[in-house]
C-alpha cells in the first residue's frame, strides 16, 4: 500500500497563486462599479434636495433650472403601461413554452427567437417604433404610448424568458398529481402551477420592469422630450433617462449637476424594485 | 348524496359513477384513529386486453391481459424496467401525457373501455385515482384545499366539499391528526403523513380503482405500516392496485400478485400461489432472489 504523504510543498504554493491570480480578478472587476457607484452617489447626493424631486424642469437657459419631477412621473407612468403590455404577453409564451409547447420545433424555434429579441440592442426597437408608429403618424407623431410599446417590445423576451425558467421550476411530480385527479390542463395551470410559481413571476417581471425602467434609446425616437408634467399618453412625456441624456451635454454645469440627481433617483427606483423583487423571491417555495 | 353531478359527465363516465351513489360517506362512524371510515362497496373489475405501450419507438409493455377482481389489492411485482410502473400508468392513461408515449389495447371498467376515442380523459383519471411514489401534495394549498383539490380541480359541482373532506381524511387515518390545523400547508407535514394526505385527496374523488405507485418507497417503515394498514381498509371499497418492488410488502398487503419481466405478464395468482409455488420458473427466481 502507497504511503500516506503530507501535501507536498509546491502543491500548497500552486493553489495559493491560483486562488490569488482569482481574487486579483475579482477585485479588478469590482474597481469600475465601486467607482461608478462612488461618482453617482457623490455627485447625485448633492444635488438632490426636495425641490429638486417636486418642480419640473424649466427649460431656461439662464436662470433656475428646475427639478425633476415631470421625468420621474414619466418614467413611471410608461414602464407602467410598459408592464401592463409585457407581463401578461411574456408571462403567456413562457407559459405556453413550457406547458403546451414543450420540445416541439414550433416552441424551440420560439425560443431561438427569444434568444435574439433578448440580443437585440434597445436602439433598434425605439427604430422600429419610429418607423411604424411615428413616421406613419398614427395617432400623431411623439407620443407617451408609442415609447412604452417600444420598452414592451424590450422587455416582453426578458419577461419570457425569465418565467420560463420559473416555470420550469414548478416540478412535474405535482402537474401529475393535479392531472391525475382529472384536472383539465388550463386547471392544473391556472389553479396549480401559476400559484406555484407566483412569487418567481413577480420576480422575474419586476427585473425586467427595472431593465426597460433605464432604458433611453427606446424613448428617444419615439417620445421626444418634454419639460413641463404630462398625463396624456398621447402627447410627450418627460423621463428620467431622456433628462439625464439632454443634461449631461449641456454646457452649464449647473444642469449636469442635475444628470447626475436624476441618474442617482433613477438608480434608487430600480433599486428599490430589485430588492422588493428579491424579497418575493425569498417568499417563494420554489428551491432556485 | 355526494356522488359528482352526472350532468356534467359524459354519458359512459355517468354510469361509472351512478352505481355508486348508494355508499354513503359522511354517515359513516367515527371510530377509533386506526380504522377508517370508508364503508364497504362493490369496487371494480378492471380488464386488461392485449395492451401495449411505447416511448417513442420501444416498446416497453408488449402485450398484456389481466384482470384486477373487485375489492381485492393486486401487486405488480418486477424487476426495475420490466414496464409494472408503466402499465400501472396506462391504466388511468398518464402514460400518454410523457412526451413521444402511447398506448395500444382495451382497459375496460364496468363495461367501458378507458381507451375509446370518445370517452372524457378527465373522467378516466376521477375513476382511477393515482397515488404517487413521492408524496407530492400541492405546496401552496393547507391541508384543506390539499383535500379538496380533486374536487375543484375537476369541477365537482353538488358536493359538500367539508364534509367530503372530513370523510377523505378518516378514510386515509389522518384525520386525528390534523383535524385541528386543516388551514395548515399540506407540505408541513411529515412524509408518511403527507403520502397518506395524497391518499385523501385521491379518494376524495370517489373514484372506482386506486393505483398506488411504490407509494411507501420513500417513507419509513413505521409511515409504510400504517400505509399498509391502511390499504386494507381501503380494499373494503376501491379495487386496488399496487406497484411495489418490496416484496414482503406484496406479501402483507396483496391478495394476488402479478410478476411481470421484461414488459410481459409473467405470471398473476393468489400471493400465496406465487411466493411459495410458482408456476414459471423465472417468478421463482425472481421471488426467491436469485435476479432482480
């Protein structure tokens, strides 16, 4: 029998370089956010205060500014309606993917598709809404609506694609269960695997609600900005994105102050939606 | 009366139900925790004719004729692959719901054949109940709704459903144990208790035939025990049958037994018969341990 030998010394030597060459790289890559954070919170803290979150911006050249409400309540309102287009659309192909579809070559070609909608970069679906909605006038030219399908249209593969794989984690033993009771198959989804699977759902809608939430590219083409507050969704709409982008090219710093307020605020609602989204998660029965 | 509503059955699957209308549940006595309340029925002869089933292009059940009697527990017995669970799950037709699978051949319960294009899948399965080999009660229903999901599931209208639900559970023995946290998640449960839940839930839709698939393979022996306690009561009023591949427990529980070997009946006589003299000399090695 071969003698039982301590570890030998250039073996402990090798591991502690390889952990290290690791660690050094993990470190790298946690130098650019930390900066990035540092920047946002440095500069955003300053120049947020109450008025600025509760006037609309002004507009002026000389004189104040103004704040940022009107972008805030924009943004809001079209990831809502955003949301309200892409939850229910992404939530059923996910559902038709995994319940109905399964391994056909309809459903994976759905998801090839999937796959690259997921790809596509958001510039090309504020193009596209452009191109259909805007040129063509429907309904006028820019306006509130047009923007929130072209973040729906950014966020419906994401929706998808997230939920499948939520769904995927409901386990089959009890789809069987529900089905040998003599269940019909829309009851066992809509009274077994969709109450399953809720918590994962609204996880994976509220991380794609906050992906479109940041998005500018869709908007620019489609909603043009705004300074004053607007409710119609026909018309305008100011939104934090689009603030930050006319901002930070101005020559006043007193207005690329206000980027970077604006850039803070929105980080902080996104924020905000992932943790909710985390605790959701954290509720679900699901093992992820 | 808790029979479901046959009009919204279909005409064959009606008359499966009607015949039973005169057991009645909930006048049955509650009695001590160990018996049942399920009250003795005439359950139902099942016949298998020449039934074949495939996954894909292999087939794995290559042609077989049995008949389950009537409040009677039948044990199908086999080594692993030899197409027992298979079979089992042909007969209240979830083999179909595996993707590429199929079955061929006539499953007759009361004069009705399972496989005939016209017949309501879902009245197949309220007839023959399923348990499974690992407790799988609904996570996010109590106790409660765990029971009474058959009922709702399938739409049973014209039920008392607490009263059915309280039925349910003596007749699984677990109504003691949870009569005062019936709000409580299903999946709370220990794993013997929760097997015994699924077993509620199963007759809780009165069906005729209970399939029980290895359902104390992942239980200890003490839950196992009271498992099989319990199919003895349950033999009173289903006909039963039971996939296992402990044979002792065919042994305890079964009053014949079926061996089946690479997707063919083997053989199918009284337990006694096939244990101690059987009539193919690869049931004898099979029950005396030489393979398998």
């Amino acid at each position: 029998m071969r003698q039982l030998e301590p570890t030998s010394r250039t073996r402990i030597a090798k591991d502690r370089a390889a952990r290290g060459f690791l660690l050094a790289l993990t470190l790298l890559a946690l130098v650019p956010l930390a900066l990035i954070l540092y920047y946002l919170v440095k500069q955003g803290f300053e120049a947020i205060n109450w008025e600025f979150l509760t006037t609309d911006p002004t507009g002026r050249f000389l004189g104040d500014p103004g704040g940022i409400r009107s972008a805030i309540v924009g943004t809001t309102i079209m990831v809502a309606l955003a949301a309200a287009i892409s939850v229910p659309i992404g939530v059923g192909v996910a559902l038709y993917l995994v319940e109905y579809g399964k391994r056909t070559r309809f459903a994976n070609t759905v998801r090839y598709f999937i796959d690259v909608m997921t790809g596509v970069p958001s510039v090309v679906f504020g193009l596209f809404v452009y191109i259909t909605l805007v040129v063509s006038q429907i309904g006028g030219t820019f306006a509130a609506w047009k923007g929130s399908v072209a973040l729906a249209l950014l966020m419906i593969p994401i929706v998808a694609r997230s939920s499948e794989v939520v769904l995927n984690l409901v386990p089959d033993s009890i789809r069987e269960a529900a089905l040998a009771l003599g269940a019909p198959r829309w009851r066992v989804v809509t009274r077994v695997v969709l109450p399953t699977a809720f918590p994962g759902l609204v996880t994976s809608s509220l991380l794609a609600i906050a992906r479109g939430a940041g998005e500018t590219a869709p908007l620019l083409f489609t909603v043009a900005f705004a300074n004053e507050m607007a409710f119609n969704l026909n018309d305008r709409m100011n939104s934090l994105p689009l603030q930050i982008y006319n901002d930070v090219s101005q020559a006043q710093d007193r207005l690329v102050a206000r980027a970077w307020g604006a850039a803070l605020t929105l980080v902080v609602m996104i924020l905000v939606l992932i943790v909710i989204a985390r605790l959701v998660q954290r509720r679900s029965r699901l093992a992820t | 009366m808790n029979t479901p509503d046959p009009t919204t059955a279909t005409k064959p699957q009606a008359s499966m139900n009607q015949p039973n209308a005169d057991a009645t549940p909930a006048a049955a006595p509650a009695s001590a925790p160990t018996t049942t309340s399920v009250e003795s029925a005439d359950g139902r002869e099942v016949t298998l004719t020449d039934v074949h089933a495939y996954y894909g292009g292999s087939e794995a059940v290559k042609g077989v004729d049995l008949v389950y009697k009537p409040n009677e527990v039948t044990a199908m017995i086999g080594p692993s692959g030899c197409g027992k669970s298979t079979l089992l799950r042909c007969i209240n037709r979830m083999h179909e719901e595996i993707p590429g699978a199929h079955a061929t051949g006539k499953i007759v319960v009361d004069d009705i054949d399972l496989y005939d294009p016209s017949i309501d899948l879902t009245a197949v399965r309220r007839a023959v109940g399923m348990v499974f080999q690992k407790p799988n009660p609904f996570p996010t229903m109590s106790i409660f709704d765990n029971t009474a999901a058959g009922l709702r599931l399938s739409g049973t209208k014209g039920v008392d459903v607490k009263e059915r639900v309280e039925w349910a559970l003596r007749g699984a023995g677990l109504w003691d144990e949870v009569k005062d946290r019936l709000d409580k998640p299903g999946i709370g449960l220990s794993g013997g208790q929760q097997q015994r839940l699924c077993i509620a839930r199963t007759i809780a839709v009165e069906p005729e035939v209970i399939l029980m698939d290895e359902p104390c393979s992942a239980l200890d022996p003490i839950a196992t025990l009271k498992i099989e306690d319990l199919i003895h009561e349950l033999k009173q009023r289903f006909t039963i049958v039971i996939v296992t591949h402990n044979m002792q427990q065919a042994a305890r529980v079964a009053d014949t037994t079926a061996f089946m070997y690479l997707g063919e009946l083997v053989e199918h006589a009284p337990t006694q018969q096939i244990f101690n003299n059987p009539g193919d000399p690869r049931t004898e090695e099979y029950v005396t341990g030489k393979f398998g």
